[in-house]
C-alpha cells in the first residue's frame, strides 16, 4: 500500500492470512520491488498518486555521455533472472 502525507509517499506491507492481518513499515521502492516478485497487488491512495510523475517527464542524460551510452545498449537478459522465491 502505498500512501503519502507531510514527509512525503511511504509504504507498508500487509500481509492477510485468513482474518488476521499484519502491516508492516517500508521504504515504496521496498515495497513495490517485493510485491512484484511475490506476484501481490500493489495499491495507491489518491495522495500518493499525486505524488506520481510522467515517465518521459525525467530527462535522458547529455548525448555521448557514458550513461547515455550504456542506457542505447542495455538489455533486460544483461540482469540475468532474479533468483526463485520459495512459497
């Protein structure tokens, strides 16, 4: 769940096991990644959507840069697949 207010957007894991249920503090980045990788839903209060940004709003760095470079050659397989999650 991802939520915002004064410092900023943060998060909590919550986890549900038949009526009981667990939440826990966590960094959004934390949050978001874990819940990928668990295959959970991942949802957003209207005030952290608020907070959300355009992806092509952020600039490319400087043509001919290293970075530049490396982003133009960069592929998925360069990361290898993620280790296997056990149940």
């Amino acid at each position: 769940m991802l939520d915002a207010g004064p410092p900023g957007v943060g998060a909590r894991l919550v986890f549900s096991r038949g009526e009981a249920e667990l939440e826990l503090e966590c960094h959004p980045a934390d949050a978001v990644g874990l819940a990928v990788r668990a295959g959970a839903p991942i949802y957003a209060t209207p005030e952290a959507i608020s907070h959300a940004c355009r992806a092509d709003d952020h600039r490319r760095p400087p043509a001919g840069s290293a970075v530049s470079r490396w982003l133009d050659d960069v592929t998925p397989a360069d990361f290898g697949d993620p280790p296997a999650v056990s149940p």
